[in-house]
C-alpha cells in the first residue's frame, strides 16, 4: 500500500466518524434551539469533537490533495469533471463548510443564553452539512459522466 493508497483510505472511511458526529450534533441543536433545552457539557463537547473531525478530515485531504493522481495543474483540468472537482470544487466547498462550522462553533462560545448558542450550532452546522452532502453528491455526479 502506498502513501496515496493509505491516505485515500483514511480520508474516505473518516468521513463517515465526521458525518455521525454532525448529525449527532445538528439533532441535538435543533432539539435544543426548538425545545427550548438548557445547553449542556454534552452540547458543548459534542459541537467541539464535530469540529476538530471537520478540521481533521481536512488535514488528512490536504496531504491526500498532494500525493493524489487526479489533481492535475494543465489546459485540461477544467474541461474533465472529475479533474476539475478533484483540483478545484471539492477542496473549495469543504474549506467553506469548514469556515461556517468554525465559524458558528465560535460565535456559540460567547453565547449566553442557551436557545442562542443551539440556534447558531444549529444554522451554521446545518448550512455546512448541505456544502458537504452538495460537494460529495457533485463529485458522485462528476464521477459518474
């Protein structure tokens, strides 16, 4: 196995510890900001651990970025989908999701009142959820012409 081999893997099957913790931490939010609930060290470890995973998977793409085979810098990249999306729209719709969870993980921190801090988890968290179903549903889609 070598080091783009290796690193496919690992990017590819965290993604699903990265999509378990978001939704854990969106259904929670939701419940929090709708059913007016006290905001707990579970909230809080929860919107943390689904942050550091996003951060995490995004340390692991940017080392697969490098060693891939499918990204290529010449006059065909933007004329093959699945180069294209592999150079170009993957990483950018990731970085942006990436940025709202930071984002909104921050912003929930100076907080106070608990529906404030799940409302905000939960429209951040939430907007970057759909980048991230977009992005892998456009590279599916990509993949596929």
């Amino acid at each position: 196995m070598n080091a783009y081999s290796f690193f496919q893997h690992l990017h590819s099957g965290f993604r699903y510890i990265v999509m378990v913790l978001f939704i854990y931490t969106l259904i929670m939010a939701l419940l929090g900001w709708l059913g007016r609930r006290p905001y707990t060290n579970t909230n809080r470890l929860s919107n943390l651990f689904a942050m550091i995973s996003a951060h995490t998977q995004l340390l692991i793409g940017i080392v697969l970025y490098f060693l891939s085979p499918l990204v290529a810098f010449n006059s065909t990249t933007m004329k093959d989908p699945v180069t294209r999306y592999f150079t170009v729209e993957h990483w950018v719709m990731m970085l942006i999701a990436i940025a709202l969870i930071t984002v909104g993980h921050s912003k929930s921190k100076k907080l106070v009142l608990p529906e404030a801090k799940h409302k905000i988890i939960a429209l951040f968290y939430g907007f970057a959820l759909l980048i991230i179903v977009g992005a892998l549903a456009a590279g599916k889609i990509s993949i596929l012409k």
